[in-house]
C-alpha cells in the first residue's frame, strides 16, 4: 500500500475550486529548465527525435506487455487519419494514462503535462528528446510557484505549439481534469483543453486544411495499482468542432503565429459537450465499492441470459449498461446533476442484495469472476491447466538467475519509490512503468555488457574459438553474444510474468476453496435473491 503524504491547504482558484494537492516534485518549479525544453518539429512524422520517438514507443509497448494482463482496445476505427485530433480521457492513474493512450493510438503525438516531468532526473532525457512542452497548472501558480507573467508565456508558448502540432495533423492527448485523482466519478473540467482545440481548429481553418476534432477516451482499470491489472482503452466516437467555435479574430491571431484566448463561451460549449460524452465513459459511481456491487449485478445479468463473459472489456461494457439500466428503472437522475459532483448512492433492493454478496466475495479477494456459469456457486479450479503451467514456472526458475541479474534494481525501486511516493495511490504504477521503462535501457546494456565480457574472458573454455576463430574473431563474437543476452533477459521477463499468473491464479483457487466452506450456503441464498430481484426489473 503505498504512503500517500499530501498538503491540504485548501487553495482556491478564481471559480472557488479546490487547488489539486502538490508534490514535492511539482511544487519545485524550475522556470529556465522549462523555457529551455526543446520545441517540436512539425515537419517530420514524429514532433521529436524520430529514432527516440519510436525506440521509446517501443519500450512502452513492452513495459505495458509486463504491466497488464488483460489489455483490450476498442473503438480505433472512430480516430480519423485524415486531420489531428486531440483526445481526452478521465485521470486516475498517473503517467499509466497517457502511456495506454500513446501506444493504442495509430498516430505519433506532440507531447504536453506537467512540468516537472521536463525536470525530474532520467525522466528529462526522454522528455528533452521527445519535445516534450511543459504545462504550468493553476495550483503551481498560486501557491507561488512562479509568476504570472512567466506562467503566461510558458502555457501560451506551450499551448501554441500544441496547437500547431493538432492543425499540423499530429494527435494531442490532454486530461481536462487537470490531475490526476482516486475517485470513482470525474472531477470538474478545466478549460485549457478546449482552448488549445479550438485555437488548432483556427489554425487549420486559416491553412485551409481538415478541422481537427475531439476524441473522448474511457480508461479502465480493473484495480489501478495492482500489478497485472486488466486495462481496457475505449475511443469514443469523435466530437466535431463547429465552424461558429471558430471566430476570425481567433483565426488571424494564431495565423500570425500569436496565441489569444478563445471565446469564453465557445470553450465551455465544447467543454461541456465533452463532459456530456466522457462521462458515461467513466464508472460514474459514488464510490469504487459500488462500482464493484454494479460489476458483480452485471455477472449475474449476463449469466441469466446464457451469455456469461469473462474479459475485462465485457465486464466494463455490461457493468455500464447495468448502471443505466438500475438507474433508469428507479428514475434517478444522474445525468443534470453539477459537473465534478459526486453521484448519489444507489439504493434498491438488487443493489442490497448484491453488497452483501460482495462484501463477502471482496473479502477473499473475489469478485463475479469467481462465480460459476450458474452463479449461485464459486467455481473450481481447472486441473486440465497443470502440465503447461508446471512447464512454465519449471522453465522460469531456470531462468531465474538472468531475471534477477536484469529486473532485480528495477523492481527494489520500483517498491520503494512507488510505496513511499506523495502523490497517493493514483502514482504508485508510475513509478513501476519508469522503473521498468529506464532500468531496462540502463540496467540492460550494462548487464550484458559485464556478461559479454565474462564470456570473451572465458572464450576459449567455452569453445568460441573454434566458432569465430582466434584474436579478433573472438571480439567480433562480442556483438551476437550481447544480442544473445539480452533477448535472454526479456524472455526471462515474459516467463517471469507468466508465472506471477500462474501463482496468482493458484492463490486464487485456493481463496476460492477457503470462501465457499465458510459461506456456500450463504453464497447460494443472495445468488437467488439477486435473480429474482433481477427478474423482477
């Protein structure tokens, strides 16, 4: 459990709202290092270095490869290819969001956020490379961060830029919420998003080109900061841009290479058409334990129906039209309620009957996954699965060695860092990914360079001069052997990661076991109170 430390002061800005809790890390601002940041290049495919840019992708691609279990994507037929875009999704999981977003999407993006990640150590480096445009929030300015004046040229440099990059047919990824948080439902929406939307959609309008639109996107994390969770990124169907969103005033401004504010009412139009959109996309609950109870009713629906599912983007789909269907049944009304609200608490008899089976369920560690097709008992474990998962972990213990050589820092501060972070429990899978992410491209290359290095010095014992000859040949050997170990280290990762679900899974059945000799009888009576309560809708 991660060590959440925050500093409640309760700072507001202008409207009232709530300040989002600082840092250590943001609360330092560094103003020359961020006027410093690199600006991208429109001309190219990427907006960075495009060796960086990729290798990065790349790294990404395999970090989320060890992040997550089940990884599902919908909905990328509904990202247009002919015009930017920018997409904008709710916030709860720190840099994972943006990450999951980066490597679902088909096009490269001009990259934005906040700026001490142009500052922190390592992190720099890729940032710098990336062009990276740091972002100078609300709460760092008045908590006197920096000054107005600086925060004005900064943003407007920034926003412009990424404005620019939109018209430019490049993809933008921002979160209106502004911070990242650990509620089950969205915070209140800032305007920067929508302002730098509508001053690409003037900018492409003066070049005459396609308007770029707004792409909402549901994150799903079955539980955010476990590692192995199942995600799910779901691209919503885009939001066009009005031509009267578009006044001339704005279109000579950015023509002219300028950036001025748009109209205050044609950003809160967009803003909440946004909202209206993103919203459904989120849980939208009045905690992430009712979410739960809503998931578990949605097992029992789909199984009624002969139709039991058992992925992760089923589950979030069904548990969707459960709570729209609950709500609709008891006419409550969800949708007018105040932007950043939090929803009210479901009450019905379904609802009851299904919070004291989870309640149960949670206890061990269930949920309706564990149910069997009839849902009235917990399933049993599959022996049929024994021979490959034993070939499995039988193959990962004798690559063991390698996996510590080559993942073992990574993981200690991996730990460390994201159990003792004080951004709360919504950063903690942060600083898995950038442990994963550098320590691989440090850790890795001096690993098997010390490796590589054994092995020449033991060339001869090992039989590499018969192979590639002596003196240089033996050298000239060095390159394959490199290569050799570190595609060894990522297959050690791969088996490494398979057998973590391998034992999970075993613990699984296990809590499974323990659950239903204390609570069968218990289990089988709310399963048909919950059917009935169901056939009652």
């Amino acid at each position: 459990m991660a060590k959440i430390e925050t500093l409640d002061d309760g700072a507001v800005d202008q409207n009232g709202d709530l300040l989002p809790i600082l840092s250590k890390s943001s609360s330092n601002v560094n103003i020359q290092k961020l006027l410093d940041a690199p600006l991208p290049d429109f001309s190219k495919e990427t907006p960075g270095s495009p060796f960086w840019t990729k290798f990065g992708m790349f790294l990404l691609q395999q970090v989320r490869y060890g992040l997550f279990r089940e990884d599902h994507v919908s909905g990328i037929e509904n990202i247009p290819i002919d015009r930017g875009n920018m997409v904008c999704a709710w916030h709860t999981n720190g840099l994972v969001d943006p990450m999951c977003i980066y490597v679902s999407h088909p096009h490269y993006f001009v990259l934005a956020g906040r700026h001490d990640l142009v500052t922190r150590p390592i992190l720099r480096f890729w940032t710098k490379r990336m062009a990276f445009q740091p972002v100078l929030r609300k709460a760092e300015l008045l908590r006197g961060g920096c000054t107005q004046e600086e925060a004005d040229y900064l943003n407007g440099r920034s926003l412009l830029k990424l404005a620019q990059g939109i018209a430019s047919s490049h993809s933008v990824v921002l979160f209106p919420e502004g911070t990242s948080h650990s509620d089950a439902w969205m915070m209140k929406f800032r305007t920067g998003p929508m302002r730098t939307v509508l001053a690409a959609a003037a900018l492409a309008k003066s070049q005459g080109k396609q308007i770029p639109v707004v792409v909402p996107c549901g994150l799903h994390f079955r539980k955010r900061h476990i590692f192995r969770t199942d995600a799910y990124v779901e691209f919503g169907k885009p939001i066009e841009i009005l031509q009267e969103d578009i006044p001339n005033e704005l279109v000579e401004a950015v023509s002219q290479n300028d950036w001025v504010e748009p109209g205050r009412e044609n950003v809160v139009d967009l803003r909440d058409r946004l909202h209206e959109v993103l919203r459904p996309m989120t849980p939208d609950f009045e905690s992430h334990d009712e979410h739960g109870v809503a998931n578990l009713i949605g097992h029992y629906k789909a199984r009624m129906e002969g139709n039991p599912y058992n992925q992760w983007d089923h589950e979030v789909r069904n548990t969707r039209t459960i709570r729209e269907f609950l709500r609709e049944k008891e006419q409550w009304d969800y949708a007018n309620r105040e932007p950043g609200a939090r929803p009210n608490k479901m009450e019905c008899p379904v609802i009851e009957s299904a919070t004291k089976l989870e309640s149960i369920l949670s206890s061990h560690k269930l949920n309706g996954r564990d149910l069997d097709d009839s849902g009235e008992k917990l399933s049993r474990f599959k022996p049929s699965k024994i021979p490959f998962n034993f070939i499995i972990l039988l193959s990962f213990l004798a690559f063991s060695p390698l996996f510590v050589l080559s993942m073992g820092i990574q993981i200690f501060f991996g730990q460390i860092l994201g159990n003792n972070t004080d951004e709360g429990l919504d950063a903690r899978t942060t600083f898995h990914l950038l442990t994963a992410l550098f320590g691989s491209t440090i850790i890795w290359p001096v690993m098997a360079c010390l490796l590589t290095t054994m092995v020449l010095l033991n060339g001869e014992l090992l039989g590499l001069d018969e192979v590639f000859g002596q003196g240089f040949g033996i050298y000239f050997s060095s390159i394959p052997i490199f290569v050799t170990i570190i595609l060894l280290f990522r297959l050690s990762c791969s088996l490494a990661v398979r057998s973590w679900d391998i034992c999970m899974d075993f613990f699984r059945a296990l809590r499974r076991l323990k659950c239903a000799r204390k609570y069968s009888e218990e289990i089988l009576l709310i399963s048909k109170e919950i059917k009935d309560e169901l056939a009652a809708y």
